[in-house]
C-alpha cells in the first residue's frame, strides 16, 4: 500500500521533494501546506513544477490538512532554524504523524537548541512516533558518510573533511545565503547577524565527535567571504569583480588544545572543480573524494525521500542519522 504523504513547505527544497515523491511509486500525496498567499489555493503540481496537475490544493493550517487528509508522515521543509519551526512540529505531532524534515539545525542539536529538541523528542515519544531531521550537508556528506566509512578502522585520531561546491548550479535562496553579490562589509554584517553562513557544522562535528565517544573542548565555526576579480554569472544574477561571490567556513573541534575534527567548505560562484573528500587519520588511514561532488539540492531532497519509510518503523522520539537505519534508495512496490 502506498505511503500517504503531507508536504510542508514548498520553497525549492519542498518543491523538489514534491517532485520525487510524484513520480516514485510506493507515495501518494495526500496535502500540502505552505503559508505563502501566492501559493495557497493553487494545485500542488503546478506550483512545483510537476508538470502535470496533482489535483491537490495548497493550504495554510496544518492541523487542517492532516484531519482533512490522515498523512502516514509528513515531510516539512520550512526552516533552517529549529526554534523557529517548534511550533509546526508541534502542530503536527498533536495528531501523532511522523515526521521527516530539512531543518538543518534539527539534523544534531547542539547546546543551543537542545530546549527546542528536547520538546520535540518528548512531544515525539508521546505520540508515538519518530522525527528526523536530515538532508545532504548536514546528514550526510560531513557527518553520516565519514562515520560510516571509520566502521573498518581500528583506531582513529583525526578527520578532515572538504565540501567545495560551484554555487551556479544551486537555488538562489543559497546563492544568497552564501553572501554572493554582496560587498566584503555587507557580508561581514551578516555574518555577524547569522543570515548569511552554512548552517550545520557545528552539528555535524557534534555527531561525529559523539559517534566516536570523543569529548571535544570547543567547537569553532568561522566564516570568511570568497572575492571574484572577474565577473561570474549564474542563472539567477551577475556577481561584478571585487564583489562576494560566496563563502570559506571552517568548523573545527578541538580536544586538548588540538583540533581533531575538521570540516572545510567552499560555496561559491565559479569554483573550478566540486567535490567531497574525506581524510581518516587512523589503521587503516583512508581517504575518499567523489568528483563533482554531491549535488546539494537533489541529494537533499532524495535523502529526505529515501528517509520516509525508515522514519515510520523507527522507534519513537527525535532520531538523528547516526541511529537511524540507514536510508537507501526506495522505488516502491
């Protein structure tokens, strides 16, 4: 039987996540919620570019649309920020549905958001069912992949990890906040606001020291603009020389002084090569690098897919990628 599915959220990651689950088969979409007016109302698949009619109506209350509909999950993609979606997981958790999300900074709370997290683990446990928050960076290619990878090892004492992605092929919200177009002092303002940084490295480094039974003294997350001399284009804008056309971000865990984990990113318009690397410092010491690269915005959408039917056997509470079954690639019956 087809896994009924809610859609909550429908910018460019939701959008796509719509997309795959339209046309896998095992899913029926059954709603979707977003609270833009431009949308509300409007059919599913032509606001998500289908390309076909999905005969589902978007609307704006989420308890509504899952009494009106009885999703078996729900994928919600609304927010970066944990403290600023607590009250859709809420929503959603009243009526006991699980639940699977992008919510970077749900993917491995940190001190900062570990109220947040703990009120839905326990909404989650009361329910009777299971969150995740997951996606490519973080839930994958920083974190889940790299403890994978050290299950063949005797020992380990370091890791490295490099994520350099070329920005023009991602959606404009990203190439925004990755701070392109913006003059050196008005990325550095917002940087200083928060708007414009890769949200997960310091969950991801969590996850990972965690994973290892590491105890890590500090986390740093530093973030620093990348200039253009030329001008670079992407489909969305022009970014002129001396401008920012993205970002360097370093987040590193230091244990005794030393640092021990260490994820590298570079996000910008026009990076000559994209790809993922891994360096386990370790018997056996191994190095991966996938050329090209994982491309963000499909692979997050597909993670959170594949995620679905892992997400509804699991056990009840906040799960992360590091104790769920790992996801692969579902295709239906």
């Amino acid at each position: 039987m087809a896994i009924k599915v809610l859609h909550i959220g429908l910018g460019p990651i939701g959008a796509g996540v719509v997309r795959q689950v339209a046309t896998r088969k095992g899913f029926k979409i059954v709603g979707a919620v977003d609270i833009d007016p431009a949308k509300v109302g409007k059919d599913l698949g032509e606001i998500c570019g289908v390309g076909r009619k999905l005969r589902i109506k978007v609307t704006s209350d989420i308890a509504k649309a899952i009494k009106a509909t009885k999703p078996d999950v729900a994928v919600l993609c609304t927010n970066s920020s944990l403290k600023a979606v607590v009250g859709q997981f809420e929503a959603v958790l009243k009526l006991r549905v699980p639940i699977v999300s992008t919510t970077e900074e749900l993917a491995y709370p940190v001190k900062s958001n570990a109220a947040a997290a703990r009120k839905i683990d326990r909404l989650a446990k009361k329910a009777k069912v299971a969150v995740l928050g997951t996606g490519v960076n973080p839930g994958f290619v920083m974190d889940a992949l790299p403890i994978a990878l050290t299950g063949v090892c005797e020992s380990v004492t370091g890791i490295e990890i490099d994520r350099v992605q070329d920005a023009r092929v991602r959606r404009l919200p990203f190439q925004q906040k990755i701070g392109a177009g913006l003059t050196r002092a008005q990325f550095m303002a917002r940087v200083k606001a928060g708007t414009v940084r890769h949200v997960g490295l310091a969950e991801s480094i969590t996850m990972i020291a965690d994973a290892f039974g590491w105890k890590l003294d500090k986390v740093t997350d530093i973030i620093k603009p990348k200039m253009t001399t030329e001008a670079v284009t992407s489909e969305f804008m022009t970014v002129e020389p001396g401008l920012v056309c993205g970002l360097i971000q370093d987040g590193i865990g230091y244990q005794k002084g030393k640092a021990i984990i260490t994820l590298h990113m570079e996000a910008y318009l026009g990076a000559p090569e994209s790809f993922d690397a891994v360096r386990i410092k370790g018997n056996p010491a191994l190095t991966m690098k996938i050329a090209g690269g994982v491309h963000g915005d499909v692979a997050t959408a597909s993670i959170t897919v594949n995620s679905i039917p892992k997400v509804m056997s699991a056990a009840p509470g906040l799960r992360t990628m590091r104790d769920m079954v790992l996801p692969s690639y579902f295709g239906g019956k």
